[in-house]
C-alpha cells in the first residue's frame, strides 16, 4: 500500500489483549505533523475487515485522553473478551492540537475535518493492515461529540453509525471552555456549523446515531434543544438523559453503552 503520509513514527506498548499504537504522520491536510492512538485487539488480528471506531477528545486533551483518562481500550478489551460485542479497532486521533481545541472545524488554513474523516481511517489502515473499507463508527465527548455529530452527520457515506456523549451542539458553545477568542477561529457561520444543520440536510441518509448528557452537565439545555428539534424534524434517535456532569466517571459509563450501540449497528 502507497502511504499517504510523508513521514510515519510508530511505538507498540502491548496492553493485555492486544496493543496500543501511538502514531505521528505528517498529515497533509494539517501541514503539520500529527497523533493519534491505535487500539489493535488479540481477535482482530488475521481479520480484514474489522470495524473501526474513531473517538474524538475534548478540549484540552490529545490522542491519549480517551486511554489515559478513559480506559476505553482496556474496556473495549474486556468487552470483546467477554463476548458482548465483536472485536473492533479503536483510533483515537488528536483534533490537530490547534489552541484549547480545533472543533474538528476547518479554520486557519487547516484541514481537520479531513484529518478525521480521510486520514485517521487510512493511518490505521496502514498500521494494522486491515481493510480500508472496513466499517467506521465515530463518537466522543464535549468538543469531540460536536465533531462526531457534525461530521457523523455531513458525511453520512462514511460513517455505519454515530454517537455523541455531552456534546456541544453549536459552535458558540465553544466559549465556555477555551481561551482564544471565537473570533480566532475565522469567520464560522453560527447555523451552518450547527448539529442540526447537518442532521435536516441529510436527514434522508443519516445511518444509525444516538446522543446522551447528564443531566448536571452545562451542555444540558442544547443537548435537549437538539433533541427537540430532531423530533419536530421527524428524524429518528436515540437521545439519553443520565445522573452525571461533565466529568470522565460519566463519559467511562457511557462509551461502554456506545460500543454496544455500534456492535448492534
């Protein structure tokens, strides 16, 4: 396979089950380099098609967040392990390290949405030698949920399905959690960047999505707006509500519901 990056750096750290990769590529549509972690398990090895799971991070946070602090991989395992959900490949990308967070929005001359999209799926494709038309599944939380809807929901082609844990669900909601100025992100179009935005012009081809927030979490209100609006819509979802902030012991629970959710899809 002809690598689309220019440069690839890549360290196994065996974790029980399998092994986790941390990988740096110059990325093309970033013009710079960038990380992302790759969760191979025992029982996809062999396999071509295994499916993929990109989970996007917060503000704040790297490629690491979602092992370091999220435990998903050791989760995931324990999941496959026990036989409630098929064996899946976790790639867990940075959003391109720009400020407190990029939004997964493309600003500043940087391409992020096709970091995530179009290269973090052929980086792991290149590492673990599975398919690159395998199934792709995307989720995360905070800033990472508003890129995993927004863009589960603009490239509905890519994605089997989609999932957000308490998400921001318009960009202005940014503010409450970075330091720059919204204005440093250039000129962002408030309706056009929004969730719902995505989800009423695709409505027809959505595949399979589902969103939770706590009901202690800041984001609350929009996560129920949102829900309000895809109901009028006629679009249909799944939407949770759950004892919770926004806090790691929330999300840990919940991507434990999501990989369920993807493994059904």
């Amino acid at each position: 396979m002809l690598s689309r990056f220019h440069t690839t750096e890549t360290g196994d750290f065996p974790s029980p089950g399998g092994i986790l990769k941390h990988v740096t590529v110059k990325s093309p549509a970033l013009g710079a380099r960038a990380d992302a972690s790759v969760y191979l398990p025992d029982q996809a090895r062999g396999l071509n098609r295994v499916p993929v799971v990109i989970l996007l991070h917060g503000v704040y946070g790297s490629h690491w967040s979602w092992t370091g602090k999220g435990t998903a991989h050791t989760m995931l395992q324990s999941m496959i392990d026990a036989g409630e959900v098929s064996p899946m490949i976790l790639a867990m990308p940075s959003d391109g390290l720009w400020g407190d967070g990029s939004a997964y929005l493309n600003h500043n001359g940087k391409d992020f949405e096709k970091w995530i999209v179009d290269e973090v799926p052929r980086l792991v494709s290149e590492v673990t030698d599975n398919a690159s038309d395998a199934p792709l599944f995307i989720a995360g939380l905070s800033m990472g949920g508003y890129g995993a809807l927004r863009l589960g929901a603009t490239y509905p082609e890519r994605f089997a399905a989609f999932a957000g844990h308490s998400s921001i669900t318009r960009f202005s909601e940014m503010a409450l959690f970075v330091e720059e100025p919204i204005d440093a992100y250039g000129d962002v179009d408030e309706e056009e960047t929004a969730v719902i935005t995505a989800m009423l012009r695709n409505k027809d081809r959505l595949p399979p999505f589902h969103f939770d927030c706590g009901v202690d979490d800041p984001l609350i209100e929009g996560n129920r707006l949102l829900h309000s609006q895809l109901h009028e819509a006629g679009i249909e979802c799944s939407y949770q509500e759950s004892p919770g902030g926004h806090e790691w012991p929330y999300w840990i629970r919940r991507i434990r519901e999501t990989f369920r959710f993807f493994d059904r899809a």
